[in-house]
C-alpha cells in the first residue's frame, strides 16, 4: 500500500538509505514527490531486453538514433531532479525533440515503453509523458496480458489500439518501421514485434 511520508527528517533519513544501499534506481519523482515503484523482477527486465533489440536494429545508430534500456526523462534542462519519469525502454531520434543533457534527457523521447509491475498504473504518466512531447508510448499489461499503443495527438497521447490474448489486433507504430501483436503462447503470451519494410519478426 501507499505511504506518505509527513516527518521531513524521516523523509530524507528514507532516501538516503535508499541511496546507500542504491535501491533507488528505479525512483521517480513527480513534480516534487518521491515515487518509488516496485523493482523489475526478472520478467520484466527480460521484456525490456527483448524490446531494446528489434527497436535497436530498425534506428540509425550511425546518425545518433538511441536506444536506453531506462533513463531519467524530464520536462527540463536544469533541476531536473524535482520532476522526471523513467520509462522501461526509450528510443531518441536524432532529429527528435529530446536532448541528451548527460544525466536524463530533456524533452520527450519517440518512442517510450512502459511494463506494468504489481502495483502501479503507468497510465497515470499520460499527461507527463504528453506534455514533453512523447510521440508514442507502448503499455505491457502482464495481469492479465495486453498491450496499448498510445499516439499524440496535438498536446495528448490517445490510445490508438490495444492487442490482447481475445483480439490480437496488429498496431502500427508510426515512430519506428514495426508492428506490435499480442500472441497467444505458454507459458506466457508474447509480444510479436515485425519489420513493415522486411518481415523480420522478434519475440518478447
């Protein structure tokens, strides 16, 4: 369950045991509040690996496409501490509006990539994500599975489809050269990731 944490002094002794013991890679801060979400557990970590490889195959790397693995996304250049997300995956064009300050980028990333862990609701980022100027965003629901593209429209990220084990729709990124498909399998689902150019298909 949520906690909140009144006593000032209690607070800062938390973050920085926290910080000591580095459990606090995965924290978040939303405009001045501490979010610390639930750790990946290693399915998770196996999704984000999983999608960083079809993502980094269809970027140009060569020209300064990115492909992290998690980083520090803010709506700012400086102090940018008070008030940042970290997605699972992001993809960072060359050309795109997210600039790589060193220690997060500032400004929306192309493409972000959230799995959802027992717990919490990405979804509430909708509105952080939106307002930096994410162009796509992908949900991985686990329980039960599914996942949603997300698309921005104008100064809002609106769901644009969503593939599941009962309509294993198709949904077409408009970011990348791929499609995502949700596929029924054991001992879990998984996430079709196709080429639109070559036909090349990844597994997540």
């Amino acid at each position: 369950m949520p906690v909140l944490f009144l006593d000032p002094l209690f607070e800062q002794q938390f973050r920085q045991e926290r910080e000591r013991r580095s459990h606090d890679r995965w924290d978040e801060v939303w405009g001045g509040v501490l979010v610390v979400p639930p750790n990946p557990n290693n399915e998770h970590q196996g999704l984000v690996l999983s999608l960083a490889v079809p993502f980094t195959s269809v970027v140009d790397r060569d020209r300064g496409d990115q492909v992290l693995p998690g980083a520090n996304v803010s709506d700012r250049e400086e102090g940018w501490t008070e008030n940042y997300r970290i997605p699972d995956v992001l993809v960072c064009l060359a050309d795109g509006r997210a600039k790589d300050c060193g220690t997060h980028w500032a400004g929306g990333p192309d493409l972000a990539v959230e799995i959802v862990s027992p717990g919490e609701d990405p979804r509430q980022k909708l509105a952080f994500y939106a307002a930096i100027g994410t162009r796509e965003l992908l949900v991985v629901d686990r329980k039960p599975w599914g996942i949603e593209l997300y698309q921005l429209v104008g100064t809002q990220l609106i769901l644009r489809g969503r593939s599941d084990v009962a309509n294993p729709a198709v949904l077409a990124s408009r970011v990348l050269p791929i499609t995502f498909q949700l596929v029924d399998g054991l001992p879990r689902p998984t996430i079709r990731v196709t080429h639109t150019a070559t036909g090349q298909v990844w597994v997540a």
